[in-house]
C-alpha cells in the first residue's frame, strides 16, 4: 500500500457490483477485509443512478465515518481500456456512463474501475488461490461466468481490454438464449442462473426440499436456496449441481486446450458450494480434455478468497504497486 | 541467424510433418525459401520409422548435397516440452517416440522439434501475417485444426507445452467422432476433412463438377479438389466452404471472447483457397462475438506464408536468436 494511505487513517474500499448484489468492504494492503456492507443491486432495466446510489450507500456504510483514500470498483461487464466505463454489462444498465468519474465526483476520491472477473482473479494470484502459479484460469460463476487469465500473476487484457469473456463462448449450437442477445452461450449451461433453471425443471417431476423452501413457487426459487437443498442431500439440487458442475468442465476443457494453464481457479457465489460443483466438473475435465492420458490436468480448485475475491481485487486496483 | 551458420556453406532445413504430406526446405534468415521437397506422408497406422524415412528422404533431397547445419520439424501433434518427444498425434503414428533423437542419429546434425502450429505461428509473427501485433491467433488449417497463442511475438507455451491445441475445443455435445477419441470437436465441423466430407454429402443430393474430378467415386473426392471445384464456381463446393468457414467464424469467436487478441491468422493447407474460407469466418464471427458492436472485432487474416508458414518455423527453431 501506497505509503500515505498507511499513514493517514484513511481506509481503502472495493466494491464487487454484480447482477444481484452489491458488495463493500474495506479492505487492507495484506488482503484482509474488516468491515463489509451488502445492498440488492436495482436491476438492469432501472435507470443507472439507481445502481450507482446502491453502490454510494454500501460504500459509505462500509467506511463508517472513516475518510476514503481510495475505492476500487468490481463491474460485471466490459469495462473499458483506460478503466472509465461500462461499456456494455448483460446484467447492468450501464451502456457507456462514465462510471468511474461519476463516482469519483460523488464519492471526492480516487475511483478506479476494471471488470469483475479480472478484479477476482488478481486477488486470487495476490492473495489466493493462483498465488505462485506461473499461469492460470480464473473463473467465477455468479449470475453469469466471467473469466480471466492469468500470466505470471497478471491478468491478460486483450486488445481491447476485453480478455476473458468465457461466459459467452458458444457450446451449443442454436441453444438456451442468452442475455448478451447470442444462444447457447456457456453460462446459460454453468452458472447461477442455469443452476436456478435446471432445479426449476427438475421440481416440476419429482418432489423435493425446495418446494418447501419455495412456499410452493418455483419462481421463488434462488441459488443459495439450492446450495442448502443439495447441502441436505436432496435429489433435485444434487442434479442440477451436477448438471451444472458436468458443463463446467465441459467449458474448462475448452479453454485448457487452448491455454493449458498450471491451475484453474473457480470463484464467484455458486462456488461457495464447493465439491458438490467441482466434483462433476474435475469428472467432465478429465473426459473431455484432449489427451488427457499424455498430460498432466490442472487442478481445479476453489477460490480461496470465495465471494469476496472480487470486492479484494478492487481494493487491489486502489492499493497494489 | 548464427554467424557459424551464416558463414559455413551448411544449409538449414525446415520439415512441416501433417497427416497427409511432408514438406521439407531450405530456408535462410529471412524466411526465405530456396529449394523444397515433397513426400506423402504414410499414414498413422505404419510402424513409425517409415515416417521418419519419409522425413529423411524429403530433407535429403531439399539439401541437394549441401552439408546440413540444422534442421527443424514441426510436426502435427503435441510435443514435450523439452521438444524431444511428439508425445499424441490424432493424423500420426508416433506415441512417445523420442523423435529428436532418432532423427539427429539419421541426419548427423542438431534437429529441433516443436508443434506445427507454433512454428507457423512463429514464422507468421517474425515474417508474415501477425508481424508487429501486440497480441493474436494462428488458426492452421490442415487435416484438422491447429493453433497458437501469440503474445508479444512470442508462442504461449502453457504448464505442459500444449497451448494452442484448438481444434479439439468441443462445440457439438454429442456431435461426430473425433480422432481423437472425443466428439464434437471443432476440428470435425472446420478442417481439410470437414470440407471433404461437407463436399462428399453434399454430391449425393445434387449434381457437382466433382462427379467428374473425381470419377465417379465420391470417396477420392480431396481437399484440393474441391478448392478448383469452388474456383469454377460449383455450387456444392462453394456450400461446402461456406459449412467450413461459417464454423471457422464460430470457433474463433469463442477464442476471442476468451483471448481478446489483436489479429486472427489463418493459415494451413485449406487457408489457399482464401476468401471462399475467409468471408463467411468473417461473418460468423461478427455474428456470434459477444458485445462485437462494443469493441473492435479483430481482423481475420490469411496467413501470408501460406501452406509454407509451418516449414519456415520449423527453420526458425534452428536459425532465431
């Protein structure tokens, strides 16, 4: 951390925006988070200010009356190469707002604003699960998936700063519609919303914890809701994890053929069902992975900063060298 | 290239081994290529030394008498990362064989193994189409799909020097077998092998003036012959590159959402028939990039070197400071 922060007793926030929630902290230079504040993010058909307000109200609750050195913000979306906007986010209503000097103005102190997935994977190389390895996957599975990769600790940009965007490549043909406006989009088959989508399904033929869970309305149906269902061994969520966990590593494979990584670091909400996700996607890894019989598969491993490594790798935009 | 090399008389062979021919010639520092030579190559279910034969008799010959200082193989499958061994090969016989070796015993000189796509990347970043880009992709393709990852000028060689192995990206569950041992490889929808087999369905639904280049016999239908086909405008062969290209378009798609890079290459023997291939690869990917109208779609590319780009990697392992 910059010295004058240390000094000053000011306090360093991130700020994980994602398509449900919105998540402060504060956050010190070794990682470690103290106090946190959560707000519903308004939705992606409200106007912007209305996120933004969200963002400013956890911010300030978070900080506690102490002044800000600095916030780092964590947007589920295309963010732009200087770091300024919201380009285009599936979930968001931004389409170009100029967030980062919104912010900036609201708040009277340095903004800094990059993509979510790459703000989790930097703290997963800092602070976390990557840490060490020479290159690596980050993929976080929240609303939608994002992705990063990794290269000796840094996350890989791309020409437009757009590196990363594993929830929208296509892995089945004229398939599930998707959000980004293409079908068959992977996080249609692997994310919190598919997994939402698969118990749904799966509750309308056979009985389950969930229905009770639900008041008998399926619609009322959330991730966490399946996480404890499945944590309590019930059928419905055990198969939709497994379905879900099963196109995880289908899409995995995908990307280790093309990138063969050290480690592959799975982070974001629904990853806070830990082995009940990773199990069938390490099974569908090893079966879909071309020659997997000639090379060594990268472990594919939690986060170890779980939902917060977002929030942290903001933090990090702010107070890393 | 090597002042020892330079000054000696001694020549600098480089062998581009794929499923279907070895290709084997003499090149300088600048890339350029004097005399070549072509052998078929036997098949993937011969005992490996008749390869290694071909190998040697197509080196031979391409030297003409000239005292080698080094040659180069870029081979069609994985390699170890020493660069001793093709380790897997779906169009190639060799399991583990220590290729280097073997061929340094036959020739009297330092041989030098790496991935056939590398090497033409390699060639295309120092000499060709990817010259001067901060980041891109080669897309070679032959027999099947193969790739590189270009940062910097340099090939990203992954934890187990496998990077780049694209063409065996699953993009249809469930979709045709694969050679190697998989389904629904992409290589299986966008390859010399996937337009002939496009072509050969295609001839039994409609007339083609591959009836007559071929005899008769649909199943002597090759690669190259649908390339003229499609040149004198035949129908099926134009659907047949535009079945090809479109999934080309696709595939790359995914790999851009993932890598965001600068420039697309696209080499390999079916790349000769350019446009036919490139435009509707253009098309696809404009159409299934996510958020294409938010950023600069990377430009797709033939490779400038042609079916040569392999064979001038393979002498840049020899020649390249």
């Amino acid at each position: 951390m910059r010295e004058d922060v240390r000094m000053s007793g000011q306090v360093v926030v991130g700020v994980d925006i994602g398509g449900t929630k919105v998540l402060a902290g504060v956050v010190d230079a070794q990682g470690h988070v103290s106090s946190t504040a959560l707000r519903t993010t308004p939705g992606r058909r409200v106007v912007t200010s209305q996120v933004e307000d969200a963002m400013v109200e956890a911010i300030t609750e978070s900080a506690a009356g102490r002044p800000l050195a600095g916030v780092g913000i964590a947007a589920a979306g295309f963010v732009d190469p200087p770091g300024e906007r919201v380009m285009f986010a599936p979930h968001l209503p931004w389409q170009g707002e100029p967030l980062r000097d919104l912010l900036q103005a609201r708040l009277g102190c340095q903004v800094l604003l990059d993509n979510d997935a790459n703000c989790a994977a930097s703290a997963e190389a800092r602070h976390g699960a990557a840490r060490g390895a020479a290159s690596g996957l980050m993929i976080t599975m929240g609303t939608g998936i994002g992705g990063a990769v990794l290269l000796d600790g840094k996350v890989l940009r791309g020409a437009n700063g757009m590196a990363g965007e594993f929830g929208h490549m296509q892995v089945v043909p004229g398939g599930q519609a998707c959000e980004c406006g293409k079908s068959g989009c992977w996080e249609q088959y692997s994310s919190g919303n598919a997994l939402v989508r698969n118990a749904r399904a799966l509750m309308a033929e056979q009985p389950s914890v969930l229905d009770e869970m639900c008041g008998g309305r399926p619609e009322r149906v959330t991730g966490p809701m399946v996480t404890s269902a499945a944590e309590e061994g019930d059928l419905v969520a055990r198969q939709a994890f497994a379905s879900v966990g099963d196109w995880l590593g289908v899409g995995t494979a995908n990307l280790v053929a093309a990138l063969d990584p050290q480690v592959v670091v799975i982070g974001g909400g629904v990853s806070a069902a830990g082995d009940k996700l990773l199990d069938p996607a390490r099974g569908a890894l090893r079966r879909t992975l071309v020659g997997a019989a000639h090379r060594r598969v990268p472990d594919l491993v939690a986060a170890t900063l779980g939902p917060r490594a977002g929030m942290i790798g903001a933090a990090l935009l702010v107070t890393a060298d």
